[in-house]
C-alpha cells in the first residue's frame, strides 16, 4: 500500500483544500450530534441551533443509556457481531479453503451457486424468515438475528480468492503426503496462510453486523433490541426528547468510531483488499 | 479461476492400499485416509451451506411460493392458494407504482453523485499525499455510523423549524423548506444521507483499482504532455471500467432494497413514507403490506418482483460486461 505511483505528481494546495472540504462535510453530522447531545431538547427546539456544546451531556448520556435501553443494546450488540464475524470468518475461511485448494464432486455448481447468489440481498427471504423464528419460538431472540447472518457467500468467494493466490498448492499436498488429515491441514497450513484475509473478513463482518438493519427491525422488539433496533425506537418517538436521541445516537456510533481510529489503516486496507477481491 | 493443483484426491491414498494389503492397521489408516479425502471438502463446506440453504436460499424460493398464497400475519400457518391475484392487485395498486418511482428516482438522486464524487476524490486521494491515512480514515467514517445513527442527525438537521440546514439557508436569503413534507425536498433528504454514507467507501474502492494501473501507462501519458485531468480521463477511467460498473451494480441493488433512511426520516408514522407516501420505497411498501396491513402473501408479492428487478439489472450488468470486454 505505500508504493505509489512515481509518476504521480505530489498533491498541490488545491488538493488539500478539497479533501478537507469533503472531510468537512464528512465528519461535520458526527460532531454536530456530540454538540446536539450536550444541550437540552429546549435549547433545541430555538434557532440559530447551537454551534458550540452545552453542559446536559452526561445527563442526557445517562437517560439514554437506561431509559431508552442502549446500554443492553451495546451489549446486544457486541454479542451479535462478535458471534456473527467469529461464525462467518471460521465457515468461510474452510469453505473457501476446499473450493480453492480441494478436488470434489459438484465443486463447480456450488461455487457457481454461491457466487451467484452472493448479490441478492436476504432482506427478500424476511417474510418466511419470520415465519420460521415465529415456529421456533426464536422471534424476538438474539438468535434470531445471529443465525441468519452467521455466514456470508461474499465471505466464501472472498477467502477462496485469497487462498488461491496465498496457499500454495504444492504445501497442501506435502501435508497430504505426510498423511495429515483434513483437520490437521486445515489447523496447521491453512489457518497460517489465511490469517490476513480472516483479519480483513472479520472486520468487515463486524462492522457489517453492527449496522445491520431491517431483519434486526423486523425480529426483535424494543424489550430486547440491539443498537440499531434501540435507536429506530428513538426515531419513531418512543422517547421524545432530542437531545436524548442525539446522545442514543452517539453511544450507538461511538464503539464503531473508536475502533476504527484505533485501527484506522487496517480498516482502510480491508476495505480496499476487499475490493480488489470482490 | 487459479485453482489449478494437480493432485487428484486418490493419488496419495491408492498406493498405500496397494503396497500393503497383509497389514491391518495400516490399511485401516489407508481406508481412513481414502475416506478422509473423498468426504474431507464436504465437510469443510457443510456448516457453510447448512445456514446458507436454511437460511437464505430457502426462505428466497418460500417467498416465491408464499406470494402465490393468501397468508395473513395473524394466521401464518394457513395458506389459500390465490394464484397471480397478489401481482395483479400489485400492478392495480397506485401505491405500488408510487413506490417503484421513488425507488426509482431516489436511486437515481443517490448513485449517480455518490459514484462521480468518489471517483473525483479517489483522483485527489491518488497523489502523493501527506498523512495518507487520516484522508482514508476520515472519508470512511460515515461508513462507520449506522443508518438508524445517521438518519437521526440528518433529521434534525433538516427540521422545518430549528434544524440547521433551513437556519444556513435562511442566513443565504431563501426561505425555509419543508423538508419532510415535500415531495423533491424529501427524497432529496433521503438521498444526501445514503451519498454521506457511501461517497468515501466508495472512493476507497476505485482508490485501490487506480493504484493497480500500471505506472507506465501514466508514464507515457506525462511524455506525451498530458494535464492530470487529461490523464484522469484518458488513463484512469478506461482501467478502472470493472471497478465503476461493480460499484454501478453494488449501488444499485443497494438502492433498490433502500429501507432505513427513509423509514426513519418520517419519525413515527415511518412506513408510510411520509404523509402522502412521498418517499416510501419497494423496502417500506413490503414492510407495510406485512407488518402493517398483516398481509404475508402481498409482501411476498413485492419481495419477489424486487428480486426480478434484481435479476434485470444483474443481466444489464452482464451484457455490459460483454460489451466493455469486446470493446477491449
């Protein structure tokens, strides 16, 4: 990532400008939902609206934290997307695995089938889905919600791709040769190759969970929400106070946030390698 | 497309059977090891298809058989056979045509200036650049917030009232819109949260396809004494046609399923649309019919013609591909 192209002129004061416009534009919602969560919702309800924070934030953090559920959200949720990226990078990496690296009967339609199917969005299957929780008894459960998401077809094609470039054939095979089974290959020069990607897919996988949004909106109830499902019930006025909305906003966003300062070029790189995969 | 290992999986098993016959143990490894090796990969792929099949490849074909039935959310378990009833009362329904249009429109007022946007900062992203990754970091942050985060804000910011927008846009001398209850106004709304959103993702994408052109190509371009801009159409866009039709069809079908922004710009009564169903998407309409008016059969009806519109733009997106590959 840090080659560039030589013959790539230097950015020039222009450049700087517009990229820090864009940022501007960017970041400028995220603060101003600090500044909006820092005042009361009367102060909010007068224009000009504030510009500069006011001294209800920890009030109005600790409204929404209890009233309107989000810290049972967060929890919530870092339970589903941790479960959801550890389910879909484990499944994925050995699915990916033997449809790059193994030799088996129907290989070609069922990547075929996979990849196929890898663009229609799930959000279509929510009517039957719903109805088989509503059976399960599961409606309303997290499980509900993780199962459903606990694998990914983009997940497969994408480790299948790295694989195939990262894992060499030859490797493989030694290890057949030495009589290794399946499992062992699978433990000892599969997971070692693959770890870059699995990093990558995990994260993507996360943050992907986090935001997730209809089927979450559609199985769980306001008793038991996850973030997202929480702060539609902000939305649609269950609390009616706006600063507490704004301060629900930004403890449902922060966690996200943070991480991604923390491992900001990491990010980056995943989305990008992702990219040439995808 | 590289998996080209030679290795045919009874290769290694069948000269240990044939080598030692007399040897119990070993031929029971050997068994083991030929049955490890036949069965091994579907075993690597089973947890995979198992949730994928139960849970998305069954409940999309159920969806089309259930939008041939009449079921009602309150008795799911009885299902009448209705025919095509649901696709024709569907077709008749204005609400429904209503729908298709604002998809349509605000899939339109989102991808096109979301893509050329992220195509022009990927450029500027492109050059050598101080502080490379705060750039990066910064233009993928909306991409970090939530729909559910993100609509919030932009809602109060486009209050009628108090919000921002209508405050900066009084100061500049036009009057106040209301936001939510105009027709262009509110998709407009709706459309600049899913650009904020997506714009820096996006240029991230052709970021990392315009640094897979090959140096030379810029290198001849600058002999030839051609402007940055000149490069930028002439060498940047032509590789990067793969990456810009992927994002086309990637922010298409993320268009036509668009659900969230719009349910929550219209606060409490957020199905709707809107008070006159100005914004209601494909997505809102299906949850309506479902959740709102208990009918399984007619949401299933929507679900599937998404997904034949889906199967429309995949196709598109095939014969474009085979137009740009003939093109060269």
């Amino acid at each position: 990532m840090t080659t560039r192209a030589r013959g790539h002129s230097s950015a020039g004061p222009l450049t700087y400008a517009a990229l820090a416009l864009v940022t501007a534009v960017s970041l400028f919602p995220l603060l101003w939902t600090a500044v909006a969560a820092s005042h009361d919702s009367a102060r909010l309800a007068r224009t000009p609206p504030p510009l500069w924070f006011g001294g209800h934030l920890p009030h109005n953090l600790r409204v929404a934290w209890t009233d309107a559920g989000l810290g049972l959200a967060l929890a919530n949720t870092v339970l589903v997307a941790g479960t959801v990226a550890l389910g879909t990078v484990l499944c994925c990496t050995v699915a990916g695995f033997a449809f790059a690296r193994l030799r088996f009967r129907g290989s070609r339609p069922l990547l075929l089938l996979t990849v196929g199917t890898m663009m229609v969005p799930p959000q279509l299957g929510v009517v039957p889905l719903f109805l088989l929780m509503a059976r399960l008894g599961w409606a309303g459960e997290l499980r509900a919600v993780v199962l459903p998401a606990l694998v990914s077809a983009f997940g497969v094609f994408f480790m299948r791709q790295y694989l195939s470039g990262a894992l060499p054939a030859e490797l493989v095979e030694a290890a057949r040769v030495d009589g290794a089974h399946t499992g062992r290959v699978v433990w000892h020069v599969v997971l070692p190759a693959a770890r870059p990607a699995m990093v990558v897919l995990g994260m993507l996988s996360f943050v992907q969970s986090w935001n997730d949004f209809f089927w979450p909106v559609v199985a769980l109830t306001q008793e038991n929400p996850t973030v997202q499902v929480a702060l539609t019930g902000l939305g649609r006025g269950y609390v009616p106070d706006q600063a507490v909305v704004m301060a629900g906003a930004l403890l449902g966003t922060l966690p996200l946030l943070l991480a991604f300062a923390l491992l900001g070029r990491r990010i980056t790189g995943g989305v990008m390698q992702g990219a040439l995969k995808g | 497309m590289t998996a080209t290992s030679p290795a045919t999986p009874t290769t290694p098993a069948a000269p240990t059977t044939g080598t030692l016959p007399q040897d119990p143990p070993a031929s029971r490894g050997a068994r083991l090891h030929r049955w490890d090796v036949r069965w091994g990969p579907y075993a690597l792929i089973a947890p995979f298809f198992l949730f994928f099949a139960v849970f998305t490849l069954l409940p999309l074909l159920y969806t089309g058989w259930a939008s041939l039935h009449r079921i009602e959310l309150t008795a799911p378990e009885r299902a009448e056979w209705a025919g095509l009833h649901h696709y024709a009362r569907l077709l008749r329904n204005p609400l429904f045509w209503n729908a298709l249009r604002n998809t349509l429109v605000i899939g339109v007022l989102s991808t096109v200036p979301q893509l050329l946007t992220a195509l022009a900062l990927a450029h500027l992203l492109h050059s050598r650049l101080r502080a490379a990754t705060f750039w990066r970091v910064a233009l993928l942050t909306p991409y970090a917030t939530s729909v559910a985060a993100a609509t919030l804000v932009f809602s109060l910011l486009y209050g009628r009232d108090h919000g921002l927008v209508n405050w900066v846009l009084g100061a500049l001398g036009a009057g106040p819109v209301d936001w939510q209850n105009g027709t262009w106004s509110a998709r407009l709304a709706v459309s600049s949260i899913v650009v904020w959103r997506w714009t820096g993702y996006n240029a991230l994408l052709y970021l990392a396809a315009m640094q897979a052109v090959p140096d030379e190509l810029y290198e001849s371009a600058e002999l030839d004494g051609a402007s940055r801009t000149r490069q930028f159409l002439h060498v940047t866009v032509p590789s990067l046609r793969p990456t810009i039709l992927f994002t086309v069809v990637v922010s298409t079908i993320g268009a036509l399923q668009l659900f969230g922004e719009p349910l929550l710009f219209g606060g409490a009564g957020g199905q709707k649309g809107g008070a006159s169903h100005q914004f209601q998407t494909l997505g809102l309409f299906l949850y309506e019919q479902g959740w709102f008016t208990y009918h399984l059969g007619r949401a299933c009806a929507v679900a599937w013609t998404m997904f034949l519109l889906l199967l429309l733009i995949a196709t598109g997106h095939g014969l474009a591909r085979r137009l740009l590959r003939k093109d060269g």
